[in-house]
DNA sequence: CAGAGTACTTTGCAAAGCAAGGTTAAATAT
DNA sequence: ATATTTAACCTTGCTTTGCAAAGTACTCTG
C-alpha cells in the first residue's frame, strides 16, 4: 500500500469517527434534510458519500436521537427534514464532553511532540 | 439497542478514528514497546486492547511508518521496541494538519450550536 | 520442571464506510 | 402525453477494522 493511500485512509478514518457527533451537531441548528446536509459538510470539508449518509441517518432514526417529517418540495420528490429529538440533546451532550477530553488528551500529547521537535 | 450503549459506540468510534494518529504521536517521543503503549495510553484515558493495537502496529510496520527493534527483556520475552522512520514522520505531520482542520471545522459547528441554546 | 508473569500473535465475529446501482417523484422538453 | 432530466432517498456487496478470546513463547522463581 503506497503511503498516500494510507495517509488518505487513516485521515478519513478520523473523519468518519466524528461524523455522528458532526450530524448531531448540524441537526441540532435547524431542520435539515440530507441532501443539504451533505452540502453544508462540504463546506466543512467534511466529505461524505450519501452511501454513508443515508443508512447513519436510519441509525439515529432508530435508536431514537433523532425524527424526521415529510416535506413537499417544488422541484423533486418529498424530503425527510431531521430534527433532534430530547434523546437526541442528551446524546449530543454527551459527545460534546466527550470530544472535549478526547481533544484534551490528544493536545497534551501534540504539545510534548512539538517540544521533541524543539517548536 | 438502549442509548447508553449506542452513546457508548459512538464515542468509541471516535475513539478509533484518532487511534492511529495518537498511536504516532506516542511513538514519536521516544523508542517503546507495545505493552507501555497500553500504559501510557490509559493515561489519557484513550483505552485500546491489545487485539486493536498488535495489528495496527503491523499495518504501521507494512506501511513503512514505523520499524522495530528487538530488545532483551529481564523479565519474560523480548520485546519490540518501535520507532518512527523519516515516513512516519511525514504521515504524522500530515496528520497534524489534519487534526488541526477537523478541530477547527468541528469547534465552529460547536459554537453555532451553543449560541443557538443561548450559551 | 511446574507455575506465574510478560509479551506478542491469531482467529472469528460484527459493525460500518463506500462505490455502484436502484426506485420514485416532479419538472421540462419534444 | 410520453420521454428525459433532476432531485431524493434506499439497498447491496465488498472490504476494512476493532475487539474478545484463545494461543504461543520466553524468563524467572520455587
């Protein structure tokens, strides 16, 4: 396996890890269905296929985090527009402080890297 | 599945996805063997076993990243002592940037999500 | 040499990302 | 009105990978 295979795979790795908390995280601003989510993460550069998109989204739907209602739309088939559910705050909640000290350690151990490396 | 251990299994996930990346970081302080990779890597709370980390070094060692050297123990079987090669090194940079840019995506959604619960 | 402790390896299962292809509905073109 | 295009959403099959559990191998102690 070339190396820039590899870095792209453990890079996307690191995206996939956090894409719930993500979704969670662009769910909770307002009603959105997933065809603008997938926008609104490109503008992250947070790339992800609707391959992935669609079943993560049934996940949610069925452990309960989050409901969805039909809309009309003008221009195509009806949208699924996703909202939190109270379930689905607490569960948000959680990740937050999760990332948080997972970012904590992650930082720590960055700092004694670029110490090594002498700045 | 019960939403503590869906919770669970999301954290987890993102977990995994900075593994490799913390798995570097921790390597490239100085020479060390697999067993006090574990220690030190409860230390930040980042559990792993040794069933994910074992093969993961592998693929680090196959993908070129890092190499070993084995080394005499007094008490039991010699050990793998890792290191990183001038490979490594690049990956882990590019994962630094990484890491910087996921951050920075991620900590923007953060805050439009606490203005939008009014802090 | 038997048992305990340490270190590394392997196997088998299950979860999940993703490419590719499919279905359905509305709008537009012919 | 029929065909094509576009927008949404869904499904299948492959592959990767984390992890529990069991296995192998080496050293030291009694």
């Amino acid at each position: 396996m070339k190396r820039d295979k590899y870095t792209e795979n453990i890079q996307s790795q690191m995206r996939k890890g956090s894409l719930e908390f993500v979704i969670l995280l662009i769910i909770s601003r307002k009603a959105i269905y997933a065809a603008d989510m997938l926008k609104e993460l490109k503008k992250y550069e947070l790339i992800v296929v609707e391959g992935t998109l669609y079943p993560l989204l049934n996940r949610l739907k069925s452990s309960g985090a989050v409901e969805y209602q039909w809309k009309e739309s003008k221009s195509g088939p009806p949208r699924k527009y996703y909202k939190l559910t109270s379930k689905g705050k607490k569960l948000l909640d959680a990740l937050l402080l999760n990332w948080n000290n997972l970012n904590q350690s992650i930082n720590a151990l960055i700092q004694s890297y670029e110490k090594n490396n002498s700045r």
